[in-house]
C-alpha cells in the first residue's frame, strides 16, 4: 500500500523509474521526432536521464529542493536538445517552490509540478494546444490536483498524460522544430508530449506503488 | 571591450565563425567565449557551460551573445538565470545572425562600441546582405 507522502527515497525512485523507461522507449521516442523533427528525442533524454542516474548514484540529498536542483541542471548540461532547458527548467522550478521540505504529500506534490510546469511554458513562450509537451503535463496537473490524496493523484495524472499526449496526434505544430511542417505535423504524436507521459507512468508506479 | 559569446549547437562552427569575425581585427578582437556542442563533437547545447562563458567575457560594459537556432535559445535564456543579477543585467541577446552578425559585432567591439551599439551594428548586417542582393536581381 503506497503512503500518503512521498519521501526523498520515493523521489529518487521516481526519477530512476523515469531513467528506465526513457531509455527502454527510447527508439520509440526518436521514431515519433523523425516523423516531424530531428530524431534526436530518445538519444537526448536517455543521455539526460542516464547522467541524472548518476548524480543519484554518486550522492544524497536531505531536501527535495536539493536533489531537484541537482536534477534540473544535469538535464539542463546534458540532453543538448530543447528538451534540456524545458524539462531542466520544470525541476528546477519543482525544488525552488518546496523550500527545505523532506518529503511531499498530494498537495505539495501538484504545488511543486505547477511551479515546474509555470517554468516549461515561460521558457518555451508556450501554452496549450501548441502540440507540446505542455499538452501531457497540464491534463496530468489537474487530474493530481482533483483527485484524493497521493497514489490516487499520480494514478489519475498517468492516465491524463497519456491521454494528453494522444489527443497531440491531431494538432497542428506551432512550437519547435515542428512547426517548420505546419500542416504536415497533423497525424504525429509529439515526441515531448510522449516523454513526460513515461515520467508520469514512472510516478504512478513508484509514487502510486501501481508497479 | 564589449565581450561576446558564441552560442551553436555545433563546436566546429562556432569555432570558425569565430576565426572568420577575428581575421577582421587581428589580436585588438574582443573577448570571444564560445558555448557550442556538448563536446567536441557532440552536438547540443548546455546551459551550464553558457553561463560559465558568460561570466569569463562580461566586462564592465557588458555582453553580446550570439546563437545559432531552437534550444540554443532557451539555453541561453536559462543560464541567464544561474547568473548573479547584476553581470546578467549586462547581458545582451541579439537576433542577428551568426556568421554576419558576429562579423560585424567583433570590428564594433575592438573599436570601443558598448553593449547596445555592438548589438545594433550586428543587426545591421543583415540588412547590407539584403541590399546587396537585392540589387543584383533587380540588375538581371
């Protein structure tokens, strides 16, 4: 049975769980950014992801806000693509609001990703329904943030993630390097919306204990 | 001097768009750092290393990044912010584009220009590209 917060240990795990399915999917990943941009998707998280493991590895963090900020400027040195700033800026953001906290009830949980999520739609000048990640991460926000309590919460905010990101199959791109196809982004999954649905799932299996 | 920072997703081209602008000016150049590709060979961008070449060419007056194109803008916009205010205050992004911007920002900077001017002067380069053929289609 899964606990009502989440600790630095279940944070850890999450982001573990996260490295692992990024790189597991990672050909899927490049597959859907070959159909409408440059390929480089799954090779990028899974190299941001494979470096955030290490970071793990090689230390302890006693707050959330540490061990976020450890995170989101690995992701930010070491993915190469926009993928880097946006998904580095959302942790970042995500330790910044839960100063000196230790571990992260349901309220706390949505409290930190809206911050994160704040900070992924400044930095791309993005909003929803522009065929982004964005369009995973704001279903999934407001599923956490209606549903009771922790493993309920990430549960709900899995499924709204990967709905989110299949509803991006029939919008037209106008963000990223997709946007250079226009009309020609229609019938593509976008590879951002498909990254953030397998950190999403990674919550709900470590966080939500769904594993 | 006006420093100046090189920002691509490519080492190899920032590079020689670097040795293309200093030929301009010889060994008077500004400082040039440049921020480009995850290693030599990689590419990508890294918004750690952007804030570190920021904080080895900013002088008094100030810094003009240039950049190549997608993530290297968000990049640049997030190493913005791992730096102390006041040096980021005197950073300067320009649109201009790499190869003749960078041109024309490196002779502005080695002849004392600041921040602004060397930004303006960048800009205006690709204005005399367009002038130039713009006029030789009008001579066909």
């Amino acid at each position: 049975m899964a606990e009502s917060t989440a600790s630095i240990d279940d944070l850890v795990g999450w982001l573990r769980r996260s490295a692992e399915l990024l790189q597991q999917e990672a050909s899927h990943l490049t597959e859907l950014d070959a159909a409408i941009g440059d390929a480089d998707h799954g090779a990028n998280m899974s190299r941001g992801f494979t470096a955030v493991t290490e970071a793990l590895d090689a230390e302890s963090f006693d707050t959330v806000d540490a061990l976020m900020k450890k995170v989101g400027m690995t992701m930010v040195s070491k993915v190469g693509g926009a993928s880097g700033p946006l998904y580095g800026t959302f942790f970042l953001r995500f330790g910044t609001s839960q100063p000196g906290a230790t571990e992260l009830d349901a309220t706390a949980l949505a409290a930190a990703v809206e911050a994160g999520i704040g900070g992924i739609a400044q930095r791309g000048k993005s909003e929803r329904g522009e065929k982004t990640m964005l369009d995973a991460w704001y279903p999934a926000l407001e599923a956490l943030q209606a549903a009771d309590g922790l493993a309920a919460g990430v549960h709900a905010a899995a499924e709204a993630a990967a709905e989110g990101r299949d509803a991006t199959e029939p919008m037209t791109a106008t963000k990223g390097r997709a946007s250079y196809l226009g009309e020609r982004s229609v019938g593509h999954i976008d590879p951002g919306s498909a990254s953030t649905a397998l950190i999403w799932q990674a919550a709900d299996e470590t966080l939500g204990g769904a594993a | 001097m006006t420093g100046i920072v090189v920002v691509s997703h490519s080492r190899a081209l920032a590079e020689a768009a670097v040795g293309l602008a200093t030929q301009m000016v010889g060994d008077g150049g500004p400082v040039i750092e440049v921020a480009a590709g995850l290693s030599e060979t990689e590419l990508g961008t890294d918004a750690a290393a952007i804030s570190e070449a920021l904080e080895r060419a900013t002088d008094e007056q100030g810094v003009v990044v240039f950049m190549d194109l997608g993530s290297a803008l968000m990049s640049t916009e997030t190493a913005l912010e791992f730096l102390d205010p006041d040096l980021a205050e005197r950073v300067h992004l320009t649109w201009a584009p790499l190869v003749e911007g960078l041109v024309g920002a490196t002779v502005a900077a080695a002849g004392g220009a600041d921040p602004e001017r060397v930004v303006s002067e960048a800009e205006l380069a690709v204005e005399a590209k367009k002038r130039h053929l713009a006029t030789v289609t009008e001579d066909d």
